[in-house]
C-alpha cells in the first residue's frame, strides 16, 4: 500500500530498507548512470519510485488512449508521458503462425480507436521521459518533469497527484526537499545493497513486572496473553527465552527451541504470576539481548517483544544501543502510562507496534501477542486468528457465537475461553459443523493459569460453521472471551490473511488516519467481504467503522482487495488500538485474479520495419477459484499516536474528501457527469457540491474558482459511498461538433469547508456523418422525417415544373413574335 503522491508525514517503503543519505545518493547514481544500465535495473528504478515517493504510471492499460485537441482538430493520443514519445497505432490479426498488421480505424463517435489498436513505438526516440511510461526505450533515462509532463494523458499519475508529474512530486519529498543537487559529473560513490537470508526465528519475551503490573488485572492478563503466544502463535522451530524486570531485570529462561508441545508447555512456566518494585526498561533490554547471544554471536534478525505499563525516565540511555544492535523490537503498551517513549524502539528497528487498554472485553492485549507472527514469508506456518470477541456477561446468562472454519485453515485449531473473576470455568458447549459436541470436560484447565480453557482440535477442523455457548456461574457478572487460531490446512493451498494498516503511525490533528486491510489468500485479493475496524481510544469508548474496496475516499483502486477508510473521531491526545474482523460470506465473497501492472508493449518499430512481441497473455478468472466460501478472520493492525487534539472536543474541521472517481460524456443533447459521493467529514456523512467546467484543463486546475459554473440547484445529493449521476444541458458554452470540455468537482460541507478539486473528466463531442441504410426499418421518427422530407422535394419538384413551364410558354411565344417580324427586320 503506497502513499500517493507523498501525503506528509508518511514515510515508509516495504520494500527496501535504507537510510535516507543513502537513498539520496542511490538516486544520483541511477541518474548518471542509467544509459549504461540494463532495462532491468530501469525497472527497479520505476518500482523504486512508486514505492519510495509514492508516484503512479503514467500509462493506462484501462485507457490506453485519449482525445486532445490542438488547433481547432482534434487527434487520438496515448496515454504517455512524454507526448513526444512517437510510434504508430497499430492492430495485428493472428490466423494461426501467420500475422498481419495494419493501421488502427477510428471510431467515429467517440474518435477513439477500434478494440486491439496498440501504439507501437519507434526503437529509436529522442525523448529522454519518463521512466515511470516505457523504461525500456533506450532513450529513456529520466522521470517526466514540468516541462515535459503530458498532463492531458488519462493516467493515475495526473488523477492521483493533481495533474503535476513524477518529478515534481519527487523533489517534495524529504529526500529531497533540504538538501542541494550535486553537480559533479560523477556520483561520489556507488550504492551497495546487501541481500539477507532469514535465519531461525529466535524471539525473547522482555516483560514489566513493576508493580504497576498488579493494578487492573494486569499480570494475570499478561499471562493470559503470553501463553497464547506460546501454545498457539510461535511458529515451531523457533527458539524463545523469556526476561523479566521492574527496578532489575532477570533472565528466567534462555532460549529455548520449540520442537515438541512439551517445550511449549515448559515456556510458559517460567511467565510472571506476582509483580513489585519499579521500571527499568533499559535493563530488560539488555538482558534480552544477553539471552540471545548467549547462543549467537550477534543480534541481527533477532527479535525482543518489549511489554510495559510504566514511564521510564532513562530510556534515552541506551536508545543509541537499540538503534544499532540489528535486532527488531515489537513493543506492547499496556494501560494509559505506558512510557511514551516506547514507540522509539520500534521506530528505529522496525519492529511492530501495539497498544491495550485496561478494557477487558477488548481482548487488546491478547490480540497483540497474537499479531506477532513470523515475518520471513511461509505464510504456512503462521498462526492465522479466526475470532477475538470478548463481552460481559451477566449472572446465569448465555454468550453465543459461530466461528466460521474455511477450507483454508483448519490445522492446530485451538478454542481458547477466558474469564476474568471466578476459578473455575463457565459452562462450555462447543459444535462442529457435523453436530460433534465439546464440552467444558474437554477443555484443559492448566493448574498455572485458572483463568484459561483451551481445546486443541484433532488432525484438521472439520470446515463450516462452529456454534458455541457460554454460561456465566459466576455469582457476579464477568467478562467471557473466545480466542480461536488455527493455521493453514495444506502447504499447496495458502489460506485467507487479512493484514491491517494505517498511513501513519504518529499524527497531528487536524489530520485523518487513514485505514487499510489487505484481504488476501496468496496473490489473488478477496472480493466481496465485510470488513470491519474498530479503533479503540486510550479513553472513551472505541469507533466501529466499514472499510470499503469501491475506488472511492480513501480507496485508491477498486476491487484490489484492499479495503480502505478515513477515521476522523478522535477522542484526544494518546495511542489508539486498532483490530480489524473480516467476515466472508459464500454467495457474495470471491477471488479475483491480480492483473500486473507491467507495461506491456506491444512491439518496435525498427528502420521503418514493424517488429510486434507474442501477444500478452489475458489471464481469467475461470481458472481460479471463482467461490471461495465462507471465512472468519480478525487482525491486529496495531497502534497509532495522535498529537495536538483540543481539549474540551472540536468543531467541524474535516472538508469532504476529494472525488477521485469523477466521469463525463455526453449523451444526445446532454451531458452526464458520476461520480461517488463523499461525506460531510471526508467520507462520512453527505455533503453538497460545486461543479465546474472549462475547454482548458490546466485553467480548470489552477483557477477552479474562476472556471465556468453548472447550475447544480435539481442535484440532490446523496450519502458517502453511494454512486451519484447528474445530467444537464450546457448553457454557457456554444457546443459544437470536436467540442472537448473538462469537467472538476469540490465537495462543500455544513461548515463551509471544501475539499480538495477532483479529478478531471473529459467529454468529447463528435456527430459522426449519416449513412443512409436502405435495408433498416424505420421507426416513427424516422418515418415521419421522411415524410416531411418528402413533402418538401414535392414541393420543391412541383415549384420547379411550374417555373419551367412558365419559362417554357414566354420563350415559345417570344419566339412565335420573332418569326412574324422578321422579314421587317431584315429590312
């Protein structure tokens, strides 16, 4: 998930790690030296770009061409960048081996090319732009710029970043924005890049057992939580130690590799049951790391999860250390005090970031532990959360539930059930999809922790929908929670993963968060899913809200899987959590095949010679699983910082979001604008509009407020997300046949906020010539144009015969008087 075109604050390749210093030079080197490089390492060039600085193509395999008008005549163009890229537009037909080409025929309605045309470029170009269209013309050594930007082009890079090009947006960014161009002929140095190999997975448990850890259930949560960890999540093979501290810190085992249940078991014995004293974080640190290299001779790849609920003030004494030891902290903040400084670690290493409220029926911080799995790739051995839920239940009464198991999962599935007050568990009643019953007597109770009863299914979970139900006997009411995992049921087949993100991991107010959940299983993203995110406050109550895969808000591409949303309810100042529960159900959920984004070019042509490359092959969805059925899924998407929120709550600071969907055509007389309706506050809500149009694209940008207003007083607007459709006759611009209008759109709030222009659509006029068809049957109209048409040859027909007879009776009398008189004339 990239960010388009550099929104601030956002800074993040998952890619390629690298210092910016670097990065910078990195660039240098590609800019220099690229004529002499291979079109392979152009490419990386381009990836680089769309994952560093968050540019787009400038190519459109979904509009490959465009109208542009220059003179008064309008041409067919494609979309490229630059414009001075030339070729031919050409359509090959294949009959077995033997191929012809020939030159593309237009349409003429809408002037666009027949189906199959491709612009085929010359091998040999002057243009110098852009690596981000066809890096592998020779030619082609530089982004597009100002001054060679196509901004006519109907391409993601002028939809997404305002119609400015790819290296406009990439001198805005930090990379380079404070920092000044060399101008030596030659790059200082060459970049290295180093490429690693995953080891074993070797994590050590660093956890706070001050005695903050004793107010609000806290260590016995902890404990909870960490033997999940280590029954269910950490993948088999790993090797795990465990250190402990408050004022000192303890190794309480070293580490240890998880090849039988038994090793599993012996972990979590060594868990804290009793905490006291104070917070030293640093010192839990560095025994984290001695327990790694008491068996390694370094930290690099290691992994320490650094849990607390307390402030420490000596936490900058060894930031230093952390920051250059190689190994990667994920860190848990527990409770509102947690140190606020904690997010550092992570920072710098790249670890994963977590938050948990005191909120028990959350189930926060059980969740965290269960969203630190593997990261080196074999998504077969990584445990997969199919259900969090968690709710207070009174005395005597029921909590029920359905847990759907997919064909995708089902092995070393776990049912995991947790109180907070009694001893002894609530009565359990667990069914398969074939009616097998599991009861309380078949859950295991460990003596260490009698909070917790956990069932291991057999062999592989029987696949449809689990029921169960929970009874409180409680003589008060407690909080009850179902935790279910499982891992994928084959190697050949990967399951459905959901992975949850957010654009930033510290914001300033009045800036939204955007959030993300990437729904997928292997390559192919999940269609049709219900997906839904709770973002919890470090106070006040936690916001529920709908991510949605439509192209529209903070969606940037439709149907890829990636479901998307803005959150804008800040409760105040802090870290919010944040857990997304995906739901699939089997009559609307499917798979779809991920299209590559690759340029595809179709050819050369080469000293005047056409050489065409085998056509691409078009992959279909047929050959994939067209249902892939019902599935649960809940993902940790971890925590944010929120800055500078008002105290005493906010006014209506948040415009509607931009309209990046907008589309415009016409239609007999009229023209016929859609687009999706954004919010009143970004993408929730209902807002009005402000339409504009302009036969100047760039006039329309630059001065929106100035361009051409449409009446928009019968437009009704309707709510975010819901698809809007405006028809209207233009009144203040004489169309005619050729005729281009450009078309744009701000969103307008209650309180007077704007939002952003949106993109701009294009709607070409063009009355193609009449044919007459002899052999097509009239209807009415065309009948009854026919008679008027008729009646008026007739009439024309009949005016005629009478003048030429008249003429005819003048000239035969003239000339009667010409024969009398002519003897007298002769004399």
């Amino acid at each position: 998930i990239r960010t388009p075109c550099l929104i601030p604050g956002i800074d993040r390749s998952y890619c390629l790690q690298t210092e910016v210093s670097d990065l910078y030079l990195g660039l240098v080197v590609f800019r220099f030296h690229i004529c002499s490089c291979s079109s392979t390492a152009k490419v990386f060039v381009h990836e680089w770009a769309h994952l560093r600085w968050g540019v787009f193509d400038e190519y459109n395999n979904d509009a490959p061409f465009y109208v542009s008008v220059n003179s008064g005549k309008a041409s067919v163009e494609a979309t490229r960048c630059s414009a001075s890229v030339t070729g031919k537009y050409i359509v090959q037909s294949c009959t077995g081996n033997s191929c012809t080409t020939r030159e593309c025929k237009s349409d003429e309605q809408t002037k666009l090319y027949e189906a199959g045309c491709k612009f085929v470029p010359e091998k040999t170009q002057n243009a110098p732009a852009s690596i981000m269209y066809m890096q592998s013309l020779p030619s082609v050594v530089e982004f597009c710029d100002q001054s060679t930007h196509n901004e006519k082009a109907t391409n993601l890079q002028n939809k997404m970043c305002n119609y400015h090009s790819t290296w406009e947006v990439i001198m805005n960014s930090m990379d380079f924005s404070n920092t000044s161009p060399i101008n030596s002929a030659s790059p200082p140095f060459e970049t290295a890049f180093s490429l690693l190999q995953t080891k074993d997975r070797v994590v050590c448990l660093v956890l706070d057992v001050s005695g903050s850890m004793d107010g609000n259930n806290r260590i016995k949560r902890l404990k909870q939580a960490a033997e999940i960890f280590l029954l269910q999540v950490i993948e088999t093979g790993s090797w795990v130690g465990i250190v402990t501290f408050h004022s000192t810190a303890q190794i309480e085992t070293y580490l240890q590799q998880i090849i039988n249940e038994n090793v599993r078991r012996d972990l979590t014995e060594y868990l804290p049951i009793s905490a006291g004293g104070g917070t030293n974080i640093c010192a839990g640190v560095h025994k984290g790391f001695e327990v790694i290299k008491q068996k390694y001779s370094n930290l690099y790849g290691s992994e320490i999860v650094l849990l607390t609920d307390g402030e420490d003030g000596g936490m900058s004494s060894c930031l230093t250390e952390v920051k250059n030891s190689g190994s990667i902290i994920h860190t848990i903040a527990l409770g509102p005090n947690a140190a606020p400084e904690l997010e550092q670690f992570s920072n710098m290493t790249g670890g994963l970031r977590f938050y948990a409220t005191d909120t028990v029926d959350s189930n926060g911080l059980i969740d965290a532990f269960s969203g630190i799995s593997s990261g080196s790739g074999n998504i077969s051995e990584q445990s997969i959360q199919l259900e969090s839920t968690a709710q207070s239940v009174t005395v005597k009464q029921w909590m029920n539930g359905t847990v759907t198991v997919d064909s995708t999962v089902g092995k070393d599935t776990f049912f995991v059930v947790t109180w907070d007050r009694s001893t002894s568990p609530p009565d359990i009643l667990l069914r398969d999809p074939k009616g097998k019953e599991y009861r309380t007597s078949n859950f295991t109770v460990s003596d260490l922790n009698l909070r917790t009863a956990r069932l291991n299914i057999a062999g592989t979970a029987e696949v449809g929908d689990w029921y169960y139900w929970i009874q409180n006997k409680h003589t008060d009411s407690q909080v009850i929670s179902m935790i279910v995992t499982s891992r994928a049921a084959s190697l050949a087949v990967p399951p459905v993963t959901v992975k949850a993100l957010m654009n930033k991991d510290t914001n300033n107010f009045p800036n939204p968060m955007v959030i993300y959940a990437e729904v997928s299983q292997g390559f192919l993203p999940v269609l049709g899913a219900t997906v839904m995110a709770t973002v919890e406050p470090q106070t006040g109550s936690a916001v529920e809200l709908k991510l949605l895969d439509d192209g529209s808000g903070a969606d940037i591409t439709k149907n890829d899987g990636v479901y998307s949303k803005y959150f804008t309810s800040f409760r105040g100042n802090g870290r919010y959590n944040l857990k997304v529960r995906v739901q699939g159900k089997d009559k609307t959920v499917r798979l779809r095949r991920r299209q590559s984004r690759a340029l595809y070019v179709p050819g050369y042509i080469e000293n005047g010679e056409i050489k065409m490359n085998a056509p691409r092959p078009e992959p279909s969805d047929d050959e994939i699983q067209a249902k892939l059925g019902s599935f649960n899924r809940v993902a940790s998407g971890g925590s944010f910082v929120m800055e500078n929120v008002p105290s005493g709550g906010t006014t209506d600071v948040f415009p509607p979001c931009k309209i990046i969907d907008l589309e415009a055509q016409y239609e007999e007389d009229k023209i016929h604008l859609s687009w999706t309706a954004p919010g009143n506050d970004f993408d929730v809500g209902q807002g009005k509009y402000i339409i504009k149009m302009s036969e100047s694209l760039l006039d329309l940008r630059n001065t929106f407020e100035d361009a051409t207003s449409v009446n928009t007083s019968s437009l009704v607007p309707k709510p975010a997300g819901t698809k809007e459709s405006f028809q209207f006759k233009s009144e203040n611009v004489t169309i005619e046949n050729g005729t281009i209008i450009y078309f744009a759109i701000r969103a307008i709030d209650n309180a007077s906020l704007t939002s952003e222009v949106s993109n701009i659509a294009q709607a070409a006029l063009f009355i193609p010539p009449k044919e007459s068809s002899p052999d097509s049957t009239p209807n009415d109209d065309v009948i009854n144009e026919g008679i008027n048409v008729l009646t008026i040859v007739l009439i024309v027909a009949g005016s005629i015969i009478a003048v030429s007879i008249a003429v005819s009776m003048i000239v035969c009398i003239l000339h009667k008087k010409n024969r009398r008189g002519g003897p007298e004339l002769r004399m």
